[in-house]
C-alpha cells in the first residue's frame, strides 16, 4: 500500500514536471520523518536523525495534553534482527524524553510493522515523576500508536 | 551544586595535604559514578555523564545473564522537582541501551532514594525484541535495583 | 441498573409482540457480553456475570494465537468512580486467567470508554511464565484492545 | 533453609510436649498464608485458599499506605512446570483486588523463588483508576516484594 503510494506519487511528478524531491513518508525500515498518534493526531514524534552503525534515534516529541504542546529533545535506539531469525520479525525500538517543566521522564518501548497498508509504532510507556503523594505514586504507564503523517 | 560541593571537597583535601584523589560513589544528587545490583553484583550501570542543564545522562551498562558481558552506550534523562511540590520528591530518570548483537532494545524507568542508607535506583524495564515467535511476544518486562559500588 | 433496564426492554417487547430475543450487545456500563480484539476478530473476551456490590467479574477467555484455542477461566474486578469526581471518569477493569497447558498467567489492566461510538476496553496485560532460560525472563508485556461482537 | 526451621520446630514440639499443630510458614510450593512487604513490614498479602486443580487464588490484601488500612479480597492464579521444562522454573502467579473507595482496581504478576534462604513473591503491578485528569492517566506501575509473616 505504502509502495503504491509513492510509485503513483512519482508518476504524478514525471506528468507535471515537477522537478524538487518531496519528502518521503516515514515508514518502517526508514524511521526518519514525522509521526502522530493513530486516533486524533496527537502527540507528535519527529525522528531527525537514526545513526547508522548504532541505530540511535534522536528527534522531538510533542503532546498537547497536559503539557503547553512545547518539543521536547528525543533519544533513542532502533534494533533490527535477520528476517529469517524467528516467524514474526519487525523493527524494535525505544526513545525517551525528559518533560522538564513538569519534572518528569517518559520512556517509550515498541516495534514498528505495517497494519492495513500503514506503517504503525505500537509502544508501551513508563512516565516517571519526581514528585508523588506516595513513595509508591511515581510512575504511570500506557500505550501510544504512532503513524506516518502524510503531507498534502 | 554538585560542582561545589567538589570544590569543597578538594579545598579540604588541599588543606590537609591529602594527595590521592578517592573516588566519590555515586548518590541520587550525583548520579555519575559506577552502580550495580543491590543482590548479587550484576548486571552494572555506568554513568559517565549528566549534563547540566538538560539532565541527559550517558554511560555504559554490562549484564552477564543472557550476554556476552560486553558493554553497551546508553542514553536517557534525569529530572528533579523542587523539594516542597508534593510529599515525595525524588529523582527520576530513564535510560536504554540497544542489544545490538541480540536483536533488542531496552528501556529502564525509575527514581534514585536513599534506603536504610543507601542511595538506590529502583527500575522497571521494557525489553523489546525485533524477533518473536508471535506478533504479540516481542515485549520482555522486569525490574532491577542499583545501589553504588564502594571501591576499597 | 442493568436488572431495570433488561425488564424495560423485556416489557417493551412484550407490548409489541417480539417474540425472538435479541443478544444484547456489551458496552461500558454493562460488561457482561462477547468482547473481541478491535483489529482481526480474535482474542475473545466473554464476562458471564458481574457481581453488583462487589463488581466481581467472571467469564472466559480464548486466544488462537499461542495456544490450541481452548477457553480459560477469567477472574477479575470492575470499578468505577462518581461521574463528577475527575475530569475524565471511566470504568477500570482488570482480569487474569490461568494459561494452564501453557505453564502461564496473565493479568489484563485497563479502561472501557467510546472511541468513535464503540465501547471499548483498552488494556495493557503482564503475561508471566513459570518456566525461563533465565531468572529475568518469566514476565512478557503487551497491550489488547477490545470491542463488542455484534451478533447477526 | 525453610525445611531445617520447620524440623527445628517439631523437634522443639516433641521436648516440651506441645500438641496444638502451629500454622506453617508460607512457602513457594505452599502459597497458603500471610506474606509481607520485604522492606517495612506492609502491605500485606493473606492467601487463604489455593485450589488444587485449577491453581485459583483467594486472599485479602490491606496496604496502610493510600488507604484506611481496610482489607480488600483478592482473587487470582498460580501456575507450575515441570521442573525439566526450562533452566528456571518457579511458580508463577497473579493476583487482583478492588479498592472500591477508591475507585481503583490493581493487579500484582510475578513468581515466587528463594532468595537468600526466603521464600520470595516479586511482583510488578498495574493500578487503573477510574477517574484521571486525562485519558492516559489512569494506570500506575510499580513493584511489590513479600517474603512470609513468620509468627512468634
């Protein structure tokens, strides 16, 4: 689906002449690009950067609920396996945040795989904060479903 | 703070002619230093570096179970509140490591307080997998406690 | 609640002459029901009762991934808070079974709520094994969402 | 560790002539009994009844901290392998409660094994509120330690 996308969307350039290179969508095996949440587009993951050799992520996050919907800075690691290692091969990866006006730290752990013809980051995450009622209050965990976002 | 409190210390040194620099164990206001598993020794969490003002941390973390006991880069964030914003208030930090050889990632969550003493850093983690037998096995989730280790 | 309302209905269809009786269809203020995985119809989530007071729940759960298809028996608890206590006021759930075959338990934890007009239960589970290579590897973690079948 | 206590015991019953049969310690193999948090002392965790066929759980939890100390039932399972099933097999259970006042519901997962001699339960556990700020903060993590109530 993904791949049909972008072969119509190359045709279209060759019949208009268009001659700039419009930025690809993120997918998968290319993590670099903007993400947003499946369901209301938000928060916001921007991947800028995944090194090479060491597969480290850097990037921003943004959320507008329960924050001003100020970015924060990224980082991260993307792992890849063999495909003929097990049945059921994806990429895994993992990227934190520190929320610093709001004195907590969120880590986000998942793999990356195409459901319904859509690249989706499925991840679990651990908020931690530094301030609690409780010494037993600290951390709150849930899910993100991340997308593509795909430019007009 | 941490930097003056150095300062202090090597003034005191000078003062009384003390000349072999001893290394300062780590505690949840200067997490730089070496950590390890409060039971049995492993696995170990190096904190080379916290930077000041984004409180991005990096280091190296070795585990002998289930690896080859090679070190990895590890990447996240530390946080504090302002002591009088809830009944509890300590640090809170993330980090994670990718496990290149073993195709997985992992994510650590948690905060830093002293217990019956000891400055200690109690986790939950996210292990995830890029292989599984299924869509659903990928994830891995367990806890690990660090206290300093006291060089002799 | 439930009891008044099934009468209602019942007394409804006494007057205008239904004779068959319709399954009526799980939401979030009356779990009882068939609840199914919102993507690919699979696992099933069956509550049988749920106990007034106690909010007490029982039922069955199967999955055909990872296992032969059989049903398991399911335990669990629903609460749920006043509607003006919080900004956001939603049933919570959580319900465990005991893979038994599979030498495992797992504990479901979560919400139901509408998303797009369908009750939906969004869980993460703890899935922990009684059989490891290593003392860290009993606990998977992954996530389940559910909504409600709707009989023909 | 725990089989010399209990011969210790009943060589200490034969000498003095006691006949009344004192209640045994829980163990890993025996859940049955009162269990407590390693650390202080709470919450604490009373399983009454474990059904033999189909590894059902029944107990009360109380936790003094976040609530008014009331007991809470609880309700779950416990799973065994074969001892030659893997290269670590411990018992692996979980349990639920509902603390109805306070519009909560939370579920413990983990496996029993001994540690320095102590029959030890290690859990990580979800707490899912019914009422949050927002739509992602209903759900707490953290971790429960217990080791058994010895009583005088």
């Amino acid at each position: 689906m993904t791949g049909m996308r972008i072969i119509s969307l190359f045709s279209g350039m060759a019949l208009t002449g268009i001659l700039s290179i419009p930025a690809l969508a993120a997918d998968c095996d290319s993590l670099t690009g903007e993400w947003t949440n499946a369901i209301n587009g938000s928060p916001t993951l921007i991947i800028t950067e995944v090194e090479d050799i060491s597969g480290h992520l850097r990037g921003q996050f943004t959320s507008p609920s329960g924050t001003a919907g100020e970015a924060f800075a990224l980082t991260g690691w993307v792992v890849e396996s063999e495909p003929d290692r097990a049945d059921d091969v994806v990429p895994a990866l993992t990227f934190s945040v520190r929320f610093t006006p709001y004195g907590s730290v969120s880590a986000w752990s998942g793999t990356c795989r195409i459901l319904d013809g859509v690249p989706t980051i499925e991840t679990i995450w651990h908020l931690t904060r530094s301030h609690g009622d409780y010494d037993w209050d600290h951390q709150l965990t849930g899910t993100d479903v991340f997308v593509p976002v795909v430019s007009d």
